[in-house]
C-alpha cells in the first residue's frame, strides 16, 4: 500500500439496548469478497438483503464491509486494485453503514476468503475488544458503554454454496475454517438452484464442511428478481451500451474518466493505475471468484 493501512473503524456503528433486554442482539459484521470489476447495484443489495433477514434474526448489523480481491488473484484479468477501491468507494457513498476495506486489495500479496475473515475478526474483535454497546436504563435514563464480541460471517451469492460442493475448487480446511468459524449469508441467485442434499448429515455428503455446519449458513431469498452482473456490465461497455441504473452513477463516471472496460482497453489493467478519490457480484460471480481461489494458487474462489 501506498500509505499506512488503518482499518475503517468510523464505518462501525454501536448497538443500543435497554436495561431490561441486555444481550438480546448479537452484533454482526458482513463481509462480502469479490472482484468488483465493477460493483453493481446488486451487490449493494445483497447487503440490505441479508440485514433484513438478521434483524429478524436477532442480530444488530453493525457493519458491512466490501472487500476487492488483490492483483495477485490471476483467476481472470482485472483492472488494478486501486481502480476497483475506488469504484467501490463510490459505489457506497451513498450509504450510511456499507464500505470498503482495502486490506485485501491493496496489500502486498493474494489473501484467500479465511484468511480475509481473520483479518476482520483481528481488528475488530482482538484489536479492540469488540463493538461498542450501549445500554439505557429504562428507570433513570443512564446510559453505560460496555465492548461485545461481533459475529463476522461472508456475505456472497449461491453461485457460492454450489462451488463449495465442488471438489477442488476449495480447499477443505478452508471450508472447515471459514463456515465452521464465521459462518455465510447466501443471496439466492434463480440460475443457482442448490440440492439440498448437499446439507444433510444422513446422505453421502454427511462429513462435508457444507453439513456439519449447516446451522452457519443462512439463506435469503431475493424478493426482487435481480440477474445484474459485473459479466454482464463489461460487455455492455465494451459495445458501448448504456448501463445507466445497473450501477451507481459515480461509479460509471469514474469508468469513462479512466476508461475502463472499453474494446480498446485490453491493455489497461497491466498499466499503472490512477488513484480513485480517498473517500472511495453479478454479485453472485464475485462469490465464485471467492471459491475458486484454490486450485493451483492454494486459495478459495473470489466474486467478480
């Protein structure tokens, strides 16, 4: 990285809670890998998606944090990291709990998806205790602060949970680590319809990370169909169509600004990059490209 990595602290928010109900919310933190070549308005969703269903969960979100894949993830070409942070950057301004973390992309080496959720779990559960709590007394109207432990779960497409169950494309202790540790939020995806079989303890697939830790992956359903993809996005540009309310409009300024993605732009992702503004799947491929990081780089899969 160009300048000292800080994690973004200020994107976490407190829990508030009554005297009489202490301990009622579990704090969690969303993390979803990916690519984000670009970001799309469905991978904002995904986000609001899955806090809809934690809430109603028992979770108080605190957080949601996107997380670019590093150049040195060769699944496929992208234009260089500095380019999609800031794509993301602006993707999320806008919103008032969604960010991006750029430890993943621009750090000196390729990260795997574990390895990416450790570093959450360090800086925010190790390095500081926690999240903040707030609990109000009802009686007096005192208010102390306590720190709690956050759940730090993945946030992807099913596209993912279909890669999971394919051999090779994960490595295993990765599984182990990533659903048995932190547990995942998968966003259904019509063109993923997964075999459940896959996550039952009495059929073949009994000792498979994706059974044993069923009860650590939540489902939701998208109430709104939406098939937008990164693929999708990149071809349009590169035939010049218009991709207007795929895609936040900063973001697509930005695209014409650097001239990402164009036919003639082949070149661009092996040049120097530019540096977006500091305050920087479908969604669903990101999530691929966050199980197919294993094969021959020892990694799991990122998003796109």
């Amino acid at each position: 990285m160009d300048s000292p990595y800080a994690f973004p602290e200020e994107l976490l928010s407190s829990v508030q809670e009554s005297s009489t109900a202490i301990g009622s919310l579990k704090p969690l933190v969303l993390v979803a890998c990916g690519s984000y070549s670009p970001p799309t308005f469905l991978h904002l969703r995904m986000f609001e998606m899955a806090r809809d269903h934690a809430r109603a969960n028992g979770f108080a979100v605190v957080g949601g944090f996107l997380s670019p894949v590093n150049n040195g993830y060769s699944h496929k070409k992208l234009p260089p990291a500095e380019h999609r942070v800031a794509m993301c950057e602006l993707a999320c301004q806008d919103s008032d709990w969604i960010g991006v973390d750029s430890w993943e992309a621009l750090g000196p080496v390729y990260r795997p998806t574990a390895q990416v959720l450790d570093h959450f779990n360090q800086e925010i559960n190790i390095a500081r205790g926690g999240v903040e709590v707030v609990i109000t007394d009802e009686q007096t109207g005192e208010r102390r602060v306590e720190r709690r432990q956050a759940r730090i779960m993945l946030l992807a497409g099913s596209d993912l949970i279909l890669t999971m169950s394919e051999p090779g494309v994960w490595k295993e202790r990765d599984l182990h680590h990533i659903l048995g540790l932190y547990g995942a939020y998968i966003i259904e995806r019509s063109e993923s319809e997964i075999d459940q079989s896959i996550f039952h303890s009495s059929s073949v697939h009994s000792r498979t990370p994706l059974a044993l830790y069923r009860d650590n992956i939540a489902f939701v359903q998208q109430l709104v169909r939406n098939d937008v993809s990164s693929t999708k996005i990149r071809l349009f540009l590169k035939k010049g169509l218009s991709v207007m309310y795929l895609l936040p409009t900063a973001v697509i300024a930005y695209i014409n600004q650097v001239g990402l993605y164009r036919a003639s732009d082949l070149s661009l992702s092996r040049q120097p990059s530019l540096r977006g503004p500091s305050s920087s799947l479908t969604a669903f491929e990101d999530a691929q490209a966050v199980g197919s990081r294993s094969g021959s780089r020892s990694g799991t899969p990122v998003p796109s």
